[in-house]
C-alpha cells in the first residue's frame, strides 16, 4: 500500500526509467516537470516541438539537454503525430501532452492508423495523496465519459484497477459512489452500483473488491460506515473511488485539488500505453507525479 507521492517514486525508480514522448514540448512547467523526472532517474524524455523554443526554455530552467533527443517540428499537430507515433511503434513507453490542445492529441490517439486505442474505453484516473487519509487513492473519471452507462463504467473500473495493479496494490478496493447507500430506482447511481458490485461478487470484474451504493463519507471514513452500521470491505478503505458521472468526478477532483490542498497525478487509460494528459492549470509537481504514474503502468 503505498502511503504517499514519496512511495510512489521509490517505486518507479525500482522499476527502472521509461521513455516518454513528449508532444510539442516548448511549455516551461512541462519541461520543469520532465527536467525532474529526468534528473531523477524515472524517464527517459524525447522531445517533439519546436527546437529553438525547446532550448530557449531548457537553457532558462537549468535543464541540460546533452545527450537527450529532440525532434524539431514546429507545427503542433505534426509533432503530437510524431510523439504519438513513436509510442505506438514501441520506441516510447508514454505519451506526454506539451502546449497544444487536448483536441489536437487525442485526434491522434484514436488515429486507427498510429494511434494507441485498443478496443475499451477511454477514461481519466487521477491518484491523490491527502493528509486526511491513510494512502494514496484514485478518484475516476472526472475527465472523459460524461454519463457513463453500465457497461462503460465496469471498464471504467477495470482501467482503473489495471493502475492500481501497477501501483503493487493487489486486490484494490472499489468504492462505487452515490448520493445514498441504498439502491433506489429513481437515483441510476445507485442501481448502476449495485450492478457492479454484483458483477465483481459473480466475477465478471476480477482483481478487485467492488461495493456499492456508498456515499462519500462512508467509502473513506470507517466511522462514518460504523456509525451508519455499513458492513463493507470497502468502507473506509477505498483505494478507488468510481464516479457516478463526469461532473461528480470533476468536481470531487478540483476540490481535492483546490480546497483540500491534495497533491495529486492525472492519467488517461485504457489506451495501449498510457498518457500524461494535465491540465494547463496543474502546478509542475502535478506533471511530475503524472509522469511517476506512467512510467509505473507503463
């Protein structure tokens, strides 16, 4: 069970460093992050951009670029089209989004021709470490389905315990979140919930313990569930938390991240190899931690 951040990248330094194709690299806080990464021994960067910008920025932050390779292309869509294929051809481990547009990437993702789709769903995980909880956790999806139905969740659930796995957390505990503990017929959630948990008791969703309905409180606070009188494996020991839809997840994720002063790192699966896909607003340490988890489930 890793604790924090910290465990997270004695792992990935056991595990050895990855490379990770950078697209359109010329952005200073995802240079920062990868200079890091670099100088740490966790990835191996192969830079895609503009090469006169890529320097300029380098030279600014510190970062020594000898011996590390660039690939000067100076229109963004060629270059997250050259990232992307150095991933899918094997030559990268993961793929990093620079400065251009989600849009623009992901265009090039689904490409059936170098992208890294594989037949499942595409989602986000994010993994936060907080002070208020006893271990990182993975908090999905807050960035890609917007109203996942039943079948789209239980594969949301099974990209997010392929992470965990990769994260040496064995049988991870699945948290499927509601307003209420109890399945009504008015509130999908709970019904989609209790789906679930079922699917995971029948083993149609293996290398996990899934439960549900919980609410919040009760998915991380063991008093809470007690006080509730919720017998559950999960209760108060989630390791991940499933969303019922993308506006619960986003909204969980940018109080964490906001409010809760979380520290956290973002990712979307269930593509053949994974991406480092944050956000323009994420702090550097974010993109670092990012780029921890990627090469760890690469």
């Amino acid at each position: 069970m890793a604790k924090n951040f910290e465990s997270l990248f004695k792992l990935a330094l056991e595990k050895g460093p990855k490379k990770v194709a950078v697209a359109v690299a010329q952005d200073e806080d995802v240079l920062g992050a990868v200079k890091e990464a670099y100088e740490k021994g966790i990835a191996i960067p192969v830079l895609v951009g503009d090469k006169d910008s890529i320097e300029k920025i380098a030279s600014d932050i510190g970062f020594d670029l000898n011996g590390i390779e660039i690939i000067d292309e100076k229109d963004g869509t060629l270059a997250a089209r050259k990232a992307t294929s150095l991933v899918s051809s094997g030559e990268a481990h993961v793929l990093m989004k620079g400065l251009i547009d989600t849009s623009v990437i992901m265009k090039q993702v689904l490409d059936p021709e170098i992208g890294l789709r594989t037949g499942n769903v595409i989602s986000h995980v994010a993994v936060f470490d907080v002070p208020t909880y006893h271990k990182v956790f993975i908090v999905t999806d807050a960035a890609m389905i917007i109203a996942p139905d039943l079948t789209q969740k239980k594969q949301i659930i099974e990209n997010a315990v392929q992470l965990a796995h990769a994260l040496d957390i064995a049988e991870p505990k699945v948290a499927v979140l509601a307003a209420k503990e109890k399945v009504s017929e008015k509130m999908e959630a709970t019904v989609h919930a209790k789906a679930l948990a079922d699917m995971n008791k029948s083993g149609e969703i293996k290398g996990c313990i899934v439960d549900g309905p919980l609410a919040l409180d009760n998915a991380v606070s063991k008093e809470s569930a007690r006080i509730k009188g919720i017998d559950s494996e999960v209760a108060g020991d989630a390791d991940i938390l499933l969303a019922p839809d993308i506006e619960a997840g986003n909204i969980l994720y940018k109080s964490l991240s906001f409010l809760g002063n979380a520290k956290s790192a973002g990712l979307i699966v269930g593509t053949s190899k994974p991406i480092v896909l944050t956000s323009r607003a994420d702090s550097e340490e974010a993109k670092l931690n990012s780029i921890v988890l990627a090469t760890l489930m690469a």
